[in-house]
C-alpha cells in the first residue's frame, strides 16, 4: 500500500508539473492565418453579389466595384441605380480627397465656386430623398453579433456583409462608418442627400457620423485608387483647382453590362462558420510577433473577405 501510494504521488506531482507546461504550450499555439482559414472553406459560405446592387466605376487609374445595401437604404439605392443607368456619374470628378476621412465624388459645377449654369441634370432621378440614417430592425436579416461590445452603440455585428450597429431599445439599427464604406453627402436639410454626391471613408472610422448620414454600400475592390489620391489643399479637402480634380470615366450597374465584362467575384458570407473563425482570430491572434492576443476586437477592424471567381473556384459551385 505504501509503494502504491508512493507512486501514485509521484504521478500526481508529475501532471502537476507537466499540465501547466502543456498549457502554455497550447496557448502559444500559431492563431490560424486568414489564408489558412479561407482555404479551408467551403463554397456555400461565398455569395456573388447581385449584380442589380452593383457599381462599376471606372477612373483613369482603374475599376472600383461598390455594392449597394437595398435592405438599409432602399429609396436610396433606387435613386442612384436611376442616376447610374442615365450615365448621370459619366464625366464627373473627384472632388474632395481629405486626410484621414474620405473621398469623395459630385458634380463640380454644383461646388460653392462651380459654375451653376452647367449643373447636371438628375433626369429622372429624385432632387431629394427621405432620410435613411436607420431602419428599424429586421429579424430575418442575417445577423453576426460581436461579442466585445461597441462605444457608440449598444450592439455591433455583421449583416449580409456590412458592418452594423443596433440599438434594441429603440429598435432600430444602421449601417457603420468603416474604412471603406460609402455614404451620401448632403447639406444640412436631412432630406437633401439624394445620392448624386458618393464618398467613401478612406481614414480612421468616423463613427460620430453615423445616424447623421445615409450609408449606401462599401467598396469591393479598390479602395487603394480612392485612398491613395492627392489631398486637397481647401478646407474638408476640396481641390483648388479643376486641373487637381480626376474624372470618372464611367460609373455602370454590373447587371448592364456584357456578360463577359461583369465582375467575376464573390465575398464570404458574413454568418458562416469561416467568418466566425477570421473574427475569433482577430480578437485572439498569437504568432510570432503578436505575442499578447488582445482579447478584442471592434467592428472596423475586421475586412470582409472578396476574392476574383477563378476556373478553380467556379467549378466547386
């Protein structure tokens, strides 16, 4: 009896010893890369976007695809579709680039010091628009809560690939100011954002935006022609001079162009398994040279995946 009980002491002391090393061994296991984590996906957890919901803009530099969010501003995507499939964007500029907040896109005749005789007519498009800031909240949209909690909103997540904010005791949500969102400018009458001026958010997320602005979409690809630009000098980063100002070629819906010229792209799901697992590793990242997980995360931080629609890809679908 006491051999056994000697022995079963020493064994004891052992997994004493041993169980804390094997631990920590394990908690400095490598977090999984994001490339490890979308190679293993699987093809249902991507979705092509509608090609209705769309925009292709073209600029001299190369093409930006922006998808539109029908579910959060509604009225205001019809009225850009409309302004798109006019060519309404056709020609028009660049016109404010500011440092750390956004780019943006308008009719340079209708700037305070454009020439107002030459402004561009909306067509069939509305001059005004009801203000979208939020929407109440939808149940059966697809919702990816973040577990770390938000300073401006009592809940954040991810809803059919946008970031979002929730307020259930007002029972509203809307969509956030991230990097690279797109949102419409508009003076200070609430209803004057009619989507005839687009910018997208190029710096640190200007969340005190939101609510005050309508949310329309995000850019899919891209987002270095509109974040790499020359800053404007003027106040708010409006250029000084015509000449500083970069012409959009075009802007089309994805839905009306030829077959062959559609953008060939899909974007993870936002409530799969994979996303679940890049947001956990985010909050929980631990290589090499991240040896302090954060334990964190917040809701501009986390990039939804897109990625080109290979011979590869295409034919797991």
């Amino acid at each position: 009896m006491i051999r056994r009980y000697h022995l079963a002491a020493a064994v004891l002391a052992c997994l004493v010893f041993a169980l804390p090393a094997l631990a920590e061994k394990e908690k400095a296991k490598p977090t999984p890369t994001t490339s490890q984590l979308l190679a293993k996906s699987t093809p249902a957890e991507w979705r092509r976007p509608d090609p209705q919901n769309l925009l292709v803009m073209q600029l001299p530099s190369g093409r930006v695809l922006i998808e539109l969010a029908p579910d959060f501003t509604p009225l205001h995507a019809a009225n850009i579709r409309t302004l798109v499939r006019q060519h309404y964007f056709d020609g028009l500029a660049i016109v404010r680039v500011q440092d750390n907040f956004v780019t943006q896109w308008d009719d340079p005749a209708g700037d305070d010091n454009g020439d107002k005789s030459r402004i561009r007519s909306l067509g069939k498009a509305k001059a005004t628009v009801a203000p979208e800031f939020t929407r109440p909240i939808d149940t059966k949209l697809p919702w990816t809560k973040l577990p770390d909690g938000d300073v401006y909103a009592p809940e954040v997540g991810f809803s059919e690939g946008f970031p979002v904010a929730r307020d259930p005791t007002s029972g509203q949500e809307w969509l956030t100011h991230c990097y690279g969102m797109v949102g419409v400018g508009r003076d200070n009458g609430p209803e004057t954002g009619n989507g005839s001026a687009l910018y997208a958010v190029i710096g640190q997320s200007p969340r005190r935006l939101d609510r005050n602005l309508a949310v329309i979409g995000r850019v899919l690809d891209g987002m270095p022609l509109l974040s790499s630009l020359p800053r404007g000098a003027e106040p708010m980063g409006f250029y000084d001079k015509p000449s500083q100002q970069i012409t959009i070629q075009s802007v089309q819906l994805a839905a009306e162009l030829p077959a062959a010229q559609q953008p060939a792209i899909e974007v993870l799901r936002t409530d799969s398994k994979t996303f679940l697992a890049l947001i956990d590793a985010k909050r929980n990242r631990r290589d090499a040279f991240y040896t302090v997980p954060a334990g964190k995360v917040d809701i501009c931080s986390i990039d939804v995946p897109m990625r080109e629609i290979t011979t590869t890809t295409a034919g797991k679908h």
